[in-house]
C-alpha cells in the first residue's frame, strides 16, 4: 500500500506544481518576453492544451501496453520537459517544454487514478484515488510557495522544479506490479502473490459473465448505462473546470491584484494562503470520502461553492478585497471537498473494465479541453466584462454542478469493481447503481 499512495502522490504532484508554477513568474515572464495577451494565455494555455492530447492517447496507450509502461512514458516525457526548462530556454523553446510537461500530465493524471482504483481494497479505494487530488494540492502549494521561499530564483528553477516529482515517480512505478486486473482483461496469467500483495484477495470476484468484456471498445458502450457513465463523467470534469478553479489556479495573483492586493508579495501571500486551504481541505475530503460518500460531499461542496463565489462578486463590485479573499478561501474549500477530487474517483469507479481505459480518457481529455479553454481565455474575459462578470459566470456553473449532482450522481462508497460494474451493465439507473446488495463486507 506505500508504494501505492507514493504512486499516487507523485503523479499528483507533478499535475499540481506544472500547472500552478506559471502563476509565480508571470508577470517576470511577460517582462522578460516583451508578451502581449495572446503570448500571455498561449504560454499558460499550451500545458492544459498538450494535457488534453496526453489525456486522449492514455486509454489507447495505458490499453495496449499496460498501466506501468504508460506511466513510465509520462515521468520520462516530464523528465525532458523540465530538463529543458531548467535552462531557461527562449520563448519556443519554453512553449516546447510545457508542452512536453503537458503531454506527461495528461498521461499520468487519467492513468494514476485508474492504475490505483485497480490494485487498491474496495474498503480503501476512495481515500487512496482521492490521495491524487490530496497530492494535486501539494503541488500547487509547492508551485505557490516556491516563488516566496526562493525569492532569488530564476524562473527557469521555479518552473524547472517539477523534475522533482518526475524522477522519484519514475523509481516507485518501477517498483509496482503491473495491475492484476489489466493482466486478467487482457488474458494473461494472474501471479497470485501480487494479487495477496496488494491485499486484493477480499475483492477478487469472477469478471462479470457478460459479453463486455470480450466485446470491442465501441460496442461495449451502448451496453446498461455505460453511456450515461460516460455523459456523468465527462459532465462532472467540465463543470469541474468552468466552475472557476482553472482561472484561480493559473491567475491567482492577477486576481488578487483586481481585487485590490498589491502586486508582489501581498498577492503571492494571498495566493499561497489559497494553496494552504486548497491542501487543508482536500486532506479533509480524503478523510472523510469514504466514510460520508461520494454524494453527500458533492451536493453540499457545489451549493458552499456558489456561495462562496457570490461573495467574491460582491467584492469585485464594490472594492472589498478581504470579502473577496474570504469568498475564494471558502470557494477553495468547497471545491476541495467536492468538485477536486471526486470525479476523479467516481470515473476510476464507474467505468466497466471493457471500456475503462477508453472512458477514463475520455472524461480526462474532457477535463483538459476545458481547463485550456478557460487558461487562454481568462484574461480576455476579464478585460471584456469584468471580474465580477466572469466570476459569476463561474457561480451559475456550480449551481449546475448542485443539480447534476443531486440528480445523476450515485453512491458507490464501499462497493467492489466488479458490483457496480455489474449494475451499469445491468442497465440500473445511473443514480441507483451500486445501491443494492453490493456493499463491502
């Protein structure tokens, strides 16, 4: 199991500290570049933007080849990128990087959840998937209090960092087994032993006597509810990313700016306080996952989310910036307990094994599509309508995301692999799935 959440963790750490290390040097790269608003977004857009192309190729890659060599791929890819940014290469060459570090994100963060969901305890599964959006937020803590604690650093060291986590997660999933589960659908031989190692014996049922597992990816999905799976998941991740993360992750100090915080350290203070809360919150979440469900925390994590971005609407209006910092702070912890780190959790739960790969990658691509779209638009939007105006815009999608919630979202707490994939290809309504005799002994 250590080597399990060092995986995990690791995975998380290179998500976080890659997207959010841009936030400190911004404003030093925009000077040193001489970048107008389009150069600006480009350069913090191209991450999310190659994560969506890594994120597309890891259902066919992580399919093929195996969980272990797809995860080796993305740490080594991460690996060149910062590599090169340790160099403090030029504007291209910068673009190239990120974009290397991108591709090895969006790898590792639709491949690490699935890869752990697989060779975790049902009784566990959701704290350790969960451990990914925990580690996530440790990044972006690191990405935000580096700039603070290295106030010396050049840009290059601050975003170069991330090889860090790249090299010590190409060692530990060097170490792991390959996933009992992946071997099984594939056909291979089980060791036995790795099964006992990974403490899997109490879970491990006879695959589900359908067809779908033997069917191909495009016929397996009009199978029960698999289509609904694959709506609920892909909807969960965009409402994830347009509920305003993105924008407070990339743009932080920018916000903390319009709102009234001077430039410099008082607005990389606020940004990494928001950091604190963000891991504060998501380690809570990971807590209490699996004891009070996936559901509960989602339904009340989007209405505290919305009501935490009202108040940051007000301060933008009327020029209270402590309300504002509040406002994001609880928006912070919300998003934390809720939208951060469950659908990560329910797409490594709710996808059969036939189409698993292919679904998980596609919710993540969704994800990334989404999150590029919000890092090149941000500013624009900004200048076009107003903080206030986007941040609202932010609010209406989280009272969407309290509605999906509570109407699609089920409750797969405790439940094996095998049972719930059993009621989705039972065609149980998506709410309902893994509701019936299917809990954890």
């Amino acid at each position: 199991m250590p080597m399990i959440m060092a995986m995990v963790t690791l995975s998380g750490l290179l998500f976080g500290y890659s997207a959010a290390s841009i936030a400190g040097v911004l404003d030093h790269l925009k000077d040193q570049f001489a970048t107008g608003l389009f150069e600006e977004q480009l350069l913090v857009a191209c991450l999310p933007g190659a994560s969506f192309l890594g994120a597309v190729a890891a259902g066919p890659l992580s399919a093929r080849l195996g969980r272990r060599p797809a995860l080796i791929i993305a740490f080594v890819l991460a690996g060149a990128g910062f590599i090169i940014t340790l160099a403090m290469p030029p504007y291209g060459w910068l673009l190239a990087a990120r974009v290397l570090a991108g591709l090895a994100v969006g790898l590792s963060s639709m491949v690490a959840p699935m890869y752990a969901a697989e060779i975790t305890p049902a009784r566990q599964r959701g704290a350790v998937v969960a451990l990914f959006q925990l580690a996530v937020t440790m990044g972006i803590l690191a990405a935000y209090g580096t700039p603070l604690g290295l106030p010396g650093a050049s840009w290059g060291v601050i975003l170069g960092l991330g090889i860090v986590p790249a090299a010590l997660g190409l060692l530990v999933v060097a170490i792991l087994p390959e996933s009992p589960r992946w071997l099984r659908s594939k056909g291979r031989m089980v060791d036995d032993r790795a099964a006992r190692l990974l403490d899997l014996e109490a879970d491990w049922e006879p695959p589900p006597a359908s067809a779908a597992a033997r069917a191909p990816v495009w016929s397996a999905i009009p199978l029960g509810s698999t289509r609904a799976v694959l709506a609920l998941c892909s909807a969960l991740f965009v409402l994830q990313n347009l509920s305003g993360i993105d924008g407070i992750l990339y743009y932080a100090p920018r916000i903390f700016q319009s709102l009234g915080f001077s430039a410099g350290t008082a607005a990389l203070a606020a940004t990494f306080g928001l950091g604190l809360l963000n891991f504060a919150a998501t380690l809570a979440a990971l807590l209490l996952v699996d004891r009070l469900g996936r559901r509960p925390l989602l339904i009340a994590g989007s209405a505290v989310m919305a009501a935490g971005l009202a108040a940051v609407v007000a301060a933008a209006l009327y020029d209270w910036p402590w309300i504002g910092l509040a406002g994001l702070g609880i928006y912070i912890v919300a998003f934390a307990m809720s939208l951060g780190a469950l659908p990560y959790v329910l797409m490594a739960e709710l996808f059969p094994a036939a189409i698993r790969e292919t679904g998980v990658a596609a919710a993540s691509a969704t994800s990334w599509l989404f999150n590029m779209l919000v890092a090149f638009t941000f500013l624009s939007l900004v200048e076009a309508i107003g903080l206030a105006g986007v941040i609202g815009l932010f609010l209406a999608v989280c009272l969407l995301a309290l509605g999906v919630a509570v109407r699609f979202v089920p409750e797969t707490r405790g439940r094996s692999l095998e049972t719930i994939e059993r009621d989705v290809l039972a065609g149980v309504a998506l709410r309902a799935v893994g509701a019936g005799a299917g809990a954890a002994r």
